[in-house]
C-alpha cells in the first residue's frame, strides 16, 4: 500500500508531500492544475522511464520519493535476492532525474530500471487513460488474459519460449545445410577446380615469412659474408684467451673481497654464453653458401603465391582453411541427403516439443479464460451493461512444412474477446462493437477482476471514468468503491458521484507566484469535500441547492 509521496522540482511541483490511507482517495481538480504529474510521479516510481525535460525549469534534478507498506511473500523474497533490506514491512523507493546523474534507490541500495519493475508490480497497478484503448486492439489481448495470472502464465511461457530457441537452431542449421548442398551441386565443377590448384600449389602455413627470410639472405649474401668473415677473425684473436685470464683474476680477487665471489659467478656465466655464441658465428662462416638459382625460384615460389592470394582474395592461411572447407563439401557432397534427413528429423522432434510447450502454456490461458467470463459479465452487470462474454483462445495447427510461422514469441495462440451488449444479436468482436463508454465499463470490470487475481495492494485509476454521466456514472462509483474495500484505490476523476464514494479526498490546484507556476495539493475536510463535489456538479458557481446534492450524494454512499 502506498503511504506517502514526496515530489520535488517535477514540472510545475516544486514540493509536496502526500500522506495517502486505505480505502478511495480521489484526486480532483481542474484541467492542468497537475492532477497527471500526480500519476506521472507514481509512475516513475513503478519503472517508467525518465526525461529531464520533466525537471522543473531552473533546477538541475528532480527527486520523487515514494513510501510503501509491504506484505507480500514473494516480494520479499525479490527483495532478498536483490540484496535489499526489508525496513519494518516498509519499502523507500527514491528516484532521482538529474541532468547529470540519474539514480534510483529502494531502501537505500542503488538498482536498476529492470529491477524496479520487478519490485513494482507487487506494489501497484496503474491505468492510465490510454490503457482502456488496449480491449480495442485485438494485439493486446494475451497480455490482458497473462495478466491475471502472470506468475503461473510466464513459468510455462519460459519453457516454450527456451524449446523455441532451440527449435530455430535447429531450423536454422537445417536450412543452412539445404542451401549449401545446393550451391554444392551447382558450383561441384568450380570446386573441384579451385581443389585442384591450391592442392597442386602445395600451400603451407608461414611459408610467405621462411621465403621472404631466404630472399633477403641471399640478396645480402655479400654483407653477411663480409661481417662474418670480419667477426671470425676477431675471434681467432685472443679475445676470448684475455677474458678468461680477466675472469681467473676475479676469481683470485674474491679470496680476499667477497663481493667479487658475485661478479665472478656471473662474468663465469657470461663467458660460457659468449663462447657459444663465437662458436656458433664460426659455424654460420664456415657454412656460408650462396646458388643464385635458389633466389630465383625463391622469388618465383613467392610470386606464385602472391597471384593465387589476388586471385581468390585470401591470405595465406585462408586459403588453406579454405583448402580444407573444400575438401570436407566435396568429401561429403555424397552424404547430403543422409544428413538432411537426419537434421530433419531432429528439427520435427524440437518442433513437436517446441508444440507441446505451446498447447501448455495454451491450455493454462484456456483455463485463465474460462474462469475470468462469468465473473467478468458480472461485473458488467453491475456496471448497468447487460452482455454475454467469451474469450476464444485459439491455437494453431501444426504445419506440414515445419516453417514454425505459426510459433510466436509468446506461443502459438490468438485470442479473441467476443461480446454480446444485446440480447440475441449474437457475439460479435468486442473491437469492433462497443462504444466509448462500454470501453471504460468493460476496462474497469477487468481490472476489478486482475485485481482480485493477483491481489494488488495498490491501484491507481487516472480517469477510467471518461464517457460516461448519469446513472451509469453512479454504477461506475460504486465498482471503484467495491474494489477499494479490498485494495487501496487512488483516482483521478472528474465525475461528482465517483467523488462522493471517497474516503480521502485531495484537491489539487495551481497558481502562479512572482512569475512562477506552483502546483499545491490539499486534503479536503468532509464540508471542502461535499463543496467541491457541488463545484463539480455545477462546473460554475455553486448554489445552495447544490450543496445539498452534493451533501445527499456523500451520505447516500
């Protein structure tokens, strides 16, 4: 349950603070005084996401606060595994929208937007305006019949939605492999071809770096024999005869100055190293060869090398891979149809199970359905509409194809509402029949029922009511009521009688102060209360006569 909201610097609120009770609030007011900013705060709370165009002008962040009692097991396990402290049955949810940095926290823990819409919907449920559009649209229905029971429903949708996953690899690998043994078959000649003159090249892997490091030999062979023969008679000097007398003196130094015991042990290593390498250099000089023909075919195996690399627009060692990708398309060109059986079987076993999750997860919304009608028409009733119902959840055929065009993300159903509003005229499609106002009735008595369902604490009505007056109006009253004496309920409403069905009444004004628009909000005593009622009756001045209405309004509830 909401207990209070605090908005500062949103829009044309500075700052207010609400404390909010059980049973009917009703938030009234005019057109523009911010009634929808009310809404729009708690539905940032809820995870809507943010514009810091919405931070009032002059300010560089806005901060809305939202304070909720909690009662709800599986929320508290969400809260736990989320790390969060559960503060006396209390959840603080603080969102700050900054031009700099944003944030959002919950007990004090920063999360995200994913995770605060985990959290939020067990907290509130909110219907705004718009949402009464969504009966009209036949593409919404699954999310109105999941809602209900969304736990139950989103456990099964799991398990299809992973066999679908796996059924489209499946289908895809298929599909890959039919259109590669097709180009296979099509282009056999062309790859035979290419096997043959990469195979007859004799390609082999960094042989483009040992040929380049014998051209370059060759091609300095004079300067390399040069330096050698130079370095080699240097060494037949006593270079290495001096150093080793050097290191014996250290060697005699390091009886009498231990520090020298060091400098000896690694002069005695580097001596060691320095006569393998001298030995090494005498090798290299006395295996110096130089056969102008070997830079000749050297260059010419290059060249080859770099026309095949041109040609096929490879590196090297693509054109090896792509060596061996020919060999096994050729290798099992012969096998194709052996193994496109059997990836064919394998794609029928995932489609049938990927179809089995989907008649599941069918039968769970069948289910769903059957249960939600009778109640549902119920509810109509009461709200002075006299209608049949039917929700027909059709599920699709197999394929004989195995396309799987029949799966969807959210399975392999279409639902249709079916509404009869007049008594043998037979059901017909609900979005094609009802009016406005039916739209608003039929709405509210879905939500009466989701609310119910999945025991929602909080719901927020932002004017359900639109298109509706009179008695029907009155009807639509007591259904808010009805549903606030289980659930709190918070609603914007310009009607009189859904107003004189509150318990808590808020109104909502503007004005402007040194050039400055203020939002204010105010909780009305039951006289503030009955007056405005009567303003609402009259949309002008009010009378004496309407008071009394309106007065006879509150106490007749």
């Amino acid at each position: 349950m909401l207990q209070r909201l605090v908005v500062s610097n949103f829009a044309i609120i500075e700052n207010i603070d609400i404390s909010f009770k059980n049973g009917l609030t009703v938030l009234t007011g005019e057109t523009g005084a911010g009634k929808s900013l009310i809404i729009d705060s708690l539905s940032l709370l809820l995870g809507e996401r943010a514009q810091v165009e919405l931070i009032r002008t002059g300010f560089d962040k806005a901060e809305i606060i939202g304070y909720f009692s909690i009662n709800n097991k599986r929320l508290l396990s969400l809260l736990d595994s989320l790390n969060i402290p559960s503060i006396d049955s209390t959840i603080e949810i603080d969102r700050v929208i900054s031009t700099n940095k944003s944030y959002i926290k919950i007990n004090g823990v920063t999360v995200t937007l994913s995770d605060l819409k985990k959290i939020s919907k067990y907290l509130a449920d909110i219907h705004m305006q718009f949402d009464s559009q969504k009966i009209l649209n036949p593409e919404n229905y699954i999310e109105i019949i999941d809602g209900f029971k969304y736990d139950l429903v989103k456990e099964y949708e799991n398990n299809y939605i992973s066999s679908l996953s796996i059924f489209k690899d499946k289908l895809k690998i298929y599909n890959d492999t039919i259109k590669k043994a097709k180009e296979i078959k099509e282009k056999k000649d062309i790859y035979e071809y290419h096997l043959k003159e990469l195979t007859d090249a004799d390609l082999k892997e960094n042989e483009e770096n040992e040929l380049q490091n014998k051209i370059d030999y060759l091609k300095n062979y004079d300067k390399i024999y040069n330096i050698l023969e130079e370095t080699n008679s240097l060494i037949h000097e006593d270079f290495l005869d001096k150093l080793y007398e050097v290191k014996e003196n250290i060697l005699s130094l390091s009886k009498f100055l231990k520090e020298y015991s060091t400098k000896y042990n690694a002069l005695n290593d580097y001596y060691y190293e320095i006569e393998n390498i001298f030995d090494e250099i005498k090798k290299d000089y006395n295996n110096l060869d130089y056969n102008p023909n070997e830079l000749n075919n050297y260059e010419t195996r290059l060249n080859d090398l770099d026309n095949l690399k041109k040609k096929y627009k490879m590196s090297l060692n693509e054109l090896i891979s792509y060596v061996n990708s020919l060999k096994e398309m050729l290798n099992i060109d012969e096998n194709y149809d052996d193994l496109i059986e059997e990836l064919k079987s394998e794609v029928k076993i995932s489609y049938d199970n990927t179809y089995e999750k989907g008649l599941e997860l069918s039968k769970i919304r069948k289910e769903i359905a059957k249960s939600i009608e009778k109640e549902l028409e119920k509810n109509m009733l009461d709200l002075s509409l006299k209608a049949r119902f039917k929700v027909l959840v059709n599920t699709y055929e197999k394929e004989k194809d195995l396309s799987g065009s029949i799966f969807n993300n959210n399975g392999i159903d279409e639902i249709e509402f079916l509404i009869e509003t007049n008594i043998g005229e037979g059901l017909k499609s609900l979005s094609k029949t009802i009016s406005g106002g039916e739209t608003s009735r039929i709405m509210l008595a879905l939500k009466a029922l989701f609310i119910k369902s999945e025991k929602i604490s909080t719901v927020i009505f932002d004017e359900i009511d639109t298109g509706i007056s009179g008695e029907i109006a009155r009807k639509v009253a007591e259904k808010i009521y009805e549903i606030s004496l289980s659930t709190q309920v918070i609603a914007i409403t310009h009607l009189p009688q859904v107003a004189s069905f509150s318990n808590n009444s808020l109104k909502i004004s503007k004005q402007v102060k040194n050039g400055r628009t203020y939002t204010n909000i105010k909780e009305l005593s039951l006289d503030e209360k009955i007056y405005e009622i009567a303003s609402m009756i009259s949309g002008g001045k009010v009378t004496e006569n309407q008071i009394e209405y309106a007065k006879e309004m509150v106490m007749m509830k």
